[in-house]
C-alpha cells in the first residue's frame, strides 16, 4: 500500500531537454565545437538530431544562426555562422 504523505515539497521541473549539454549560447559568430559521437551509426544520428533541433531551439530563441555537419564517422560539429 502506499502511504499518503503531507507537507513534502515539490522538486523543481527539471528539463528533459539537453540544453546544458553544449556551449550552444556562448559561441560567437565564427566558433564552433566538436562532438565525439562513436562508430555507432545510431548513435550518430540520434546526437546529429539532437544537436541540430538544439541548434533550432537557440537559433529561434536568440535571433542567431547555426549550422551542423558530420566531421567524420566519429565526430560531429556545430558552428555558429551569424
């Protein structure tokens, strides 16, 4: 059975999103950082997709522009261009 309890407090909302993950807001124009992402090809997609919908978030967000692109097999970069 599970007990009903009084006076416990709400935990914060913790995003499920990754925002934190990458320094996507403190690049300037013309920077950019690289993502190691392994030889797993699902592995590659599944950060490329979650590197470039971050990238759509900020980009919208902050009024800036983003581009990403695979490097190799293992490794994926974000660059801010404007």
């Amino acid at each position: 059975m599970t007990d009903i309890l009084s006076d416990v407090p709400l935990p914060r909302k913790q995003s499920t999103r990754m925002l934190n993950e990458w320094p996507i807001e403190n690049l300037e124009s013309g920077q950019c950082f690289i993502v190691p992402c392994g030889m797993d090809e699902d592995e590659r997609s599944k950060i490329e997709r979650r590197l470039r919908a971050a990238a759509s978030r900020y980009g919208r967000r902050l009024d800036r522009k983003y581009a990403v692109r695979r490097l190799d097999a293992t490794q994926i970069g974000l660059w801010r261009t404007a």
